[in-house]
C-alpha cells in the first residue's frame, strides 16, 4: 500500500472519529495529540531520516507559543500575524543558531542542543515583564477566522488535524524527493555524500529549520488553543519525550512516529495519578527500545511503502 | 587542453610522517591511468586529497586547465570528477536504483518547495533521474537488480552499483578507488570489460589499484608510489622491468 | 546527581560525613558498572546514535526515581568542616568552596598523571582513539570502556557530593553542572585537559562579572552564549588541533 492512501485513510479516520465522538475532553485530548504529532513529525525528519539530535526541540516549542501569545496579548497584534511572526522569528533563531551546533556531531551535538532548549527555558522562565515567569501567561484570545471563531473542541479538532495531515503529506514528499535521499546519504555515510555534491553542512542547518519551523508552528496553534502556557510545559523532560516518540515510533516512519506520539500524549494525560512514574518509564522505554528494537515500531508498518 | 587533470607538487602529512610527499602528475583526456603501490603508500590519501576530503599542505591541482583551489569537495561533481570508495559506501535505506539515483542529485533541478509540495517540476527531475539511473544500470548490465537493496547483493555487485553511480552524473573523469578489491577472477574480469567500455564513451578514468594483472590489461599509464613519493611512471611493460617499482614491492 | 543524592541520604541518617562520601561513591560506582554490563555493552548493532540515546534513557529513569524515592524539593546539606566560611584577602566565602577546589586540583593532577605518564591511562586513551586497532593489539576493550565508565561514575559522585552543600539537593541537580562542563570543554576544544580548565575559568569568570553586571537571573546563560560564540567563531575550540576521520 502506499504511504499517501494509508495516510488518507488514517485521516478519514481521524476525521470520523472527530464527528461520532462528543465527549470534549477526549477531543481536547486528541487536539494535543495532533500538536505532539507536527512536533515529532518534524523531529522525525531531523533525528530520523538525517540522523541528527535534538534535545531542545521543546524550547523551540516554547518560542512559537511564547511569541505569538506575547505579540497577540501584549501587543494586540492579530493572531494569525502572530502565529505567522512567531513561527518566522523562531524558524530564523533555529536556522542562526543551528549553523554552528550542527558543525557537532554525536553526543556532542546532543549536549549543544540540550543546552538550547535550556537557554530558552530560563529565558522565558526569567523574563517575567514580558512572559509572565514560572506563574505563566493567561488570557491569549482564541483564534477566529473571518468571523467564523474556534469556540468548540470539534472546530479547533478538525482545524488542527487537517493541518496535521498536511504537515505529515509534506515531509513525506520531502522524504520521496532527491532531498530525502540526500539526508538517508548524510545519516549513514556523510562522507560519502559530499562526494555526490551534497553540502552536507547546509543540508543539515536546513532540516533543522524544518523541524524548528514544525515544532514553533506547533507551540503557537497550543498557546492559542490553551489560552494559557507557562514555562512548566516546554521543560527538559519534554523534549526528550519528543525523542521518546520519535525512537519508539521507529526513527524514519512516519507512521510509526505518529501512533507513538498519539499515544504518549494520550496516556499521560488520562493516569494522572502516575505523573511522578512517567520519567522513569520513558526511561525504560528508551533503554530497552535500543537494547531490543532498534527499529522500534518500523517494522510493524514495513507493508507501507 | 589535453590534460583532464594535472597534480602538481601535492605534499600532505599526518602528524610529522609525510603521507604524500611532493607528487606530481597528470591525466592525459581520454586516457585510462592507473595509481599503484604498497600498502600505506599513499595512494587514497592523494585521492582524498583530489576529492576535498581532506587538505593538503601544499601544491595545487587543476582539472580541466582550472585550478580546483576554490572549490568545496562537494562542488567537483559538479565540475565532472566523481569517484569510488574503497569500502563501499552504498546507502543501506536505498535500494540499488536510489542509491544510483543519489549519484544524478545534482543533475536535478528542482527545489525544496518542489519537493515539499511534490509539484510537476519535482516529478519531472524525479523521472529523469530514475530513466537515466535505469539506462546506467542496463548499460552496466545489472539492470536486474534495481530493487534490490545493498546489504541483499553480493560483493561484486556491490562494486558495479558503486560504479554505475558515480556513472550517473556523467563524469568527465571517474576516479575509482581499488574497485577489484575483494573480487574474484570472473568478477575481476567483468569488471576489466566495464572499465573498458565506460573508457570508451569519453571518460577518463584514474583508478588505485592492488591488482597487477587488471592495472597491466587496462592502464595506458602507471604511476608507481612507495612511502608518500612518486617512484616511476610510465606504460605498463616500462613499469613492469622497472628495478625500483620491484624493490618497492619485492623488497631488496 | 546520585552521588549527591546518595551522600544526602546517608549524612541525613546521621552517619559521618567521611563514611557518607565514602559509601556513596562506591555505591554510585558500582550502579555505572552495573549499568555498564547489562544495558551498554548489551545493546544490539549499537551505533553511536542508539547509544547516545540509550544513556539519555539512563539518566531520565534515575532522575525518575530519586524524584519519585526523595521528592522534587531542593535540601540543603550543611557544609562538611564546622566553621561555615573563611575569609581571604578580604574576600569572604564558604568553607565549602575550599573543599571543592581543593578536589578540582587534586583530580586534574591524578588525571593528568594517570592519562599520560602510566601505562594504564595510555591504553585507555589508545581505546577511545582506535577501539579497533586496540583489540588488535590484544587489549580488553570492553573492560576498558567499562574502567572508563566506572571512573566517571566515581568521579560524578564526588562531585555531586562535595558541590551539594553549595547547590542543594535536589533530583534533576545534576544537568547544569553537565552543560556547563560540555559548555567549558567546548570552548577549550575537546580531547585538551588544559583547554577544558581555561575554558572553565573563562566561563566561570564571565558568570560572575556577568552577575555583577547584568543580571543574576541570566547568569547560567552566559556559559551557553559563550559556547555558541565560540562555535560561530572556531568550531574546534580555541585550544585545538584538527584531527582527520577516515574514509
């Protein structure tokens, strides 16, 4: 079967799903769900397919929630604007500063980009005039769209979902073109790809940006929807549940990376009770994926070409 | 402009011991010419040095009449000059057509919002490149495994897929680094008759190789080096009564 | 982390200092091993990548469960000497701080020696340069990346302990001090002792002139800044020479 009807399916399924189910927590859910699924899709093409670390993707995820919340409430600039600004500034700060982490390489790389996401982190967490501090920020208006306003789950469900699919169709494309092949090159033998005329240094600032640019768009779609975001969300620990996903998921199958992201978004939020045990299971799950499945969920997809 | 590619006084040390010490020759256009020599005498640190991978200390090359200084390795395919690895460097995610495909990368125009988007442009590159990868295939007749993917194919295989994909961006000059090593004799023998054949379509060919018997059929002309230097160069049977190139190899 | 953690624990229960360090780095040291034998040297076509991955799994499972076995809160651990500060050329600081330099002196001389002047330190470093060449040359490999590992484990622990009457204990303590010696090593250059001390002072330097300065809620971005700085400007570090991979 191939990736784009198995995807369509996936999105017809969603879709129904959205109209039969009424309960607004679960669609609440499923919405969040949707933002983990760009985030990690966009780590995907970045950790997956060109073999390149992050662990700060949630200070990126940050910046595009922060940023367009900050310009909408205390600038009064229109949301949309703002998101666009938002996710332009935060895509253009990963492209400034991913040109020189992405000269690291390995562990090295994966240190630099920690330490990104922590930079961002104590910005947000520090700047209180301007993002309100540890206590947060409230009151971002919703978003509308010519009048027609996202005031119900089921509205902002389809929305987020559709531009979800999108999004995922996209790095699909890239993945199937020269481009796709270029990054496979630079993952397993970077050496050898500069032989093929690739800039291999270039190609990897811009997938990085790439991923910035899904993981920003994501923040601020989850600002607008929430109404109110602090620091306390776009820690550490969440990055590297993006990284959890991806690897869980299979590092380079998007479906794979997308079960895995629903359903690590989905479990959390329904055992409350078990918040505190979250960052020691993900830790397992991370040991024994390596330990036993490096391909994690791949090859339960390996059908799909 | 007869020469494709001069090399000229190139000197290149790792940590005090002279890898490559003052080298210098050329690649007559059209001709096929061989690169030989004991282990560790220098040879792929000269070929990585003609590809960009690493720097050299001094000296200078230039490919057809134009010194290569101010170019990135990534930027001489571009020029015409492309090359082999000594150990296989085949894309495991890639079956064999893709991985020949990568070869034709920069042939292809299109951009990345093309390929985002999967617009009529991206389609277009994208079936040159697979129609023109096919034709390498076919015309290194190992068009029957383009499915295939690397870790799937034997060894020898694996050389010719190598081959058909620095083939690919039609190269002016094919560098080719020990491409009989590991082969067996009918495979050494097939590759003699390729090697032949791609000569035969225009490409200059420069080629390291430990093989006597396929440098002594193929090569129009030899150079020998021993311990980072140049030794002897000439035609083969000049090459092979020469007294130094058989101390190099025999020892005294 | 554990270290500190661990020392917090023990002094707690009221059980010497002294002991307290003693047990606890060796408790830390043999959990590295532990962790070393059964998941590291296990882990299945294990390419740089997985393993990377796998000790980040490592060290969110342990803050896991020192977060879930202690608590979240930061506890303060009472110095280790009973006079609580010292004063030096008019300069007052905690007692603490003496303690700690004094280790840093003490580790950078016993490292510096064992690497470079004992047969055992040359041969680690032969296997973090060519594991390959090395098992040529009949050395055990695996035991010495697990040597490696377990020294770092030792090392790690005495550190969490000494700096956590100055830091407080706390379950995710250990992240900071880890990014601001990648931060410090970066800016000497890697593989360079020297290098990594400067880049240390250099960036412990610009912490407190920074903090005096600007402002001291933005003094733990300044190593970061610094880092990224010198990554713009030379890549390798400021005390490095380049090195040629292999095709």
């Amino acid at each position: 079967m191939s990736q784009k009807i198995f995807l369509l399916i996936l999105f017809v399924v969603i879709m129904v799903f959205g109209f039969f189910v009424k309960n607004p927590f679960i669609l609440n859910m499923m919405s969040l769900a949707a933002l983990s699924v760009i985030v990690v899709t966009g780590l995907n093409l970045l950790l997956g397919f060109a073999g390149q670390i992050s662990l700060g993707h949630a200070g990126f995820v940050a910046m595009g929630a922060y940023i367009s919340a900050v310009f909408s409430v205390k600038f009064n600039i229109n949301p949309w604007v703002a998101i666009v600004l938002a996710v332009f500034i935060t895509s253009l700060f990963g492209a400034v500063i991913g040109y020189p982490t992405l000269k690291l390489k390995s562990h090295y790389l994966a240190m630099a980009t920690l330490a990104i996401g922590e930079i961002i982190h104590s910005v947000v967490n520090n700047y209180v005039d301007l993002t309100g501090g540890p206590q947060g920020l409230t009151g971002i208006p919703m978003l509308s769209f010519f009048g027609f306003s996202f005031d119900s789950e089921i509205k902002f469900y389809i929305f987020v979902w559709t531009l979800t699919f999108l999004l995922i169709l996209m790095s699909i494309n890239l993945v199937n073109s020269r481009f796709g092949r270029a990054y496979k090159a630079i993952k397993s033998k970077e050496n050898a790809a500069y032989a093929f005329g690739i800039n291999v240094h270039f190609y990897k600032v811009f997938i990085f940006t790439v991923s910035v640019f899904y993981a920003s768009l994501a923040g601020a779609l989850y600002a607008f929807y929430l109404g109110f975001i602090s620091p306390s969300s776009f820690g550490l620990i969440q990055s590297i549940d993006y990284v959890v996903m991806v690897v869980i998921g299979g590092m380079g199958s998007f479906f794979g990376v997308f079960f895995t992201s629903v359903i690590l978004t989905i479990l959390p939020n329904i055992l409350t009770s078990l918040e505190d045990y979250w960052p020691i299971a993900n830790g397992l799950l991370l040991i024994l994926a390596m330990m036993f499945m490096p391909n994690g969920l791949k090859g339960l997809f390996k059908w799909i070409k | 402009m007869d020469k494709i590619i001069s090399i000229d006084s190139i000197t290149k040390s790792f940590g005090g011991i002279k890898a490559v010490d003052n080298v210098s020759f050329f690649v007559k256009n059209g001709e096929i010419k061989a690169l030989i020599g004991p282990n560790g005498a220098g040879k792929t640190t000269l070929f990585n040095i003609i590809t960009k991978l690493y720097t050299k200390d001094s000296g200078s090359i230039s490919f057809m009449g134009n010194s290569i200084e101010k170019y990135k390795s990534y930027e001489l395919i571009k020029l015409g000059m492309s090359r082999t690895f000594q150990n296989i460097q085949l894309i495991n995610d890639l079956n064999v057509l893709e991985n020949v495909m990568l070869g034709y990368h920069i042939n292809m125009k299109s951009n990345v919002l093309d390929a985002f988007l999967s617009l009529p442009k991206n389609k277009k590159y994208e079936k040159e490149a697979e129609k023109t990868s096919y034709y390498i295939l076919r015309f290194l007749k190992i068009d029957n495994i383009e499915k295939k993917y690397p870790n799937e194919i034997p060894f020898g295989y694996k050389r010719l897929v190598e081959i058909a994909r620095a083939l690919v961006s039609k190269p002016k000059l094919l560098l080719l680094d020990e491409p009989a090593a590991g082969l067996n004799e009918s495979e050494t023998n097939r590759l003699l008759k390729t090697i032949f054949r791609i000569w035969e379509q225009g490409v200059s060919i420069l080629l390291i190789e430990h093989d006597m018997n396929l440098v002594m059929n193929c090569s129009h002309s030899v150079v020998v080096m021993d311990e980072g230097r140049k030794i002897a160069e000439g035609p083969p049977s000049y090459i092979q009564n020469n007294d130094e190139v058989k101390r190099a190899y025999f020892g005294k | 982390m554990l270290g500190g953690v661990l020392g917090f624990v023990l002094i707690q229960h009221s059980i010497p200092v002294f002991i307290s360090v003693i047990i606890s780095t060796i408790i830390v040291s043999i959990i590295a091993i532990l962790i070393h034998v059964t998941m590291l040297s296990k882990t299945k076509n294990a390419n740089e990548l997985s393993l990377i991955i796998m000790t980040i799994g490592i060290s969110i499972f342990l803050r896991g469960v020192v977060a879930v076995v202690l608590d979240k809160d930061a506890h303060p651990l009472t110095p280790f000497f009973n006079f609580s500060s010292v004063s030096l050329f008019g300069i007052t600081f905690s007692s603490q701080y003496i303690i700690v330099i004094c280790a840093v002196i003490i580790f950078v001389g016993l490292f510096y020696f064992y690497m470079n002047k004992t047969l055992p330190g040359k041969i680690m470093q032969a296997v973090s340069m060519n594991p390959l060449a090395s098992k040529i040359f009949g050395i055990d490999v695996n035991f010495q990346q697990l040597k490696a590992f377990a020294i770092s484990g030792f090392v790690g622990s005495l550190a969490g302990i000494i700096i956590a009457p100055i830091s407080f204990v706390q379950y995710d303590m250990g992240v900071m001090f880890g990014l601001k010696g990648f931060a410090a090593c970066v800016v000497g250059g890697f593989g360079n002792n020297t290098g990594a001390l400067v880049g240390g002072l250099i960036i412990g330097i610009a912490e407190s002139l920074s903090s005096g300065y600007i402002s001291s809620s933005y003094k733990d971005l300044i190593a970061f800044v610094i880092m990224i700085a010198v990554l713009f400007i030379k890549p390798s570090g400021l005390f490095s020479s380049e090195d040629v991979e292999r095709v």
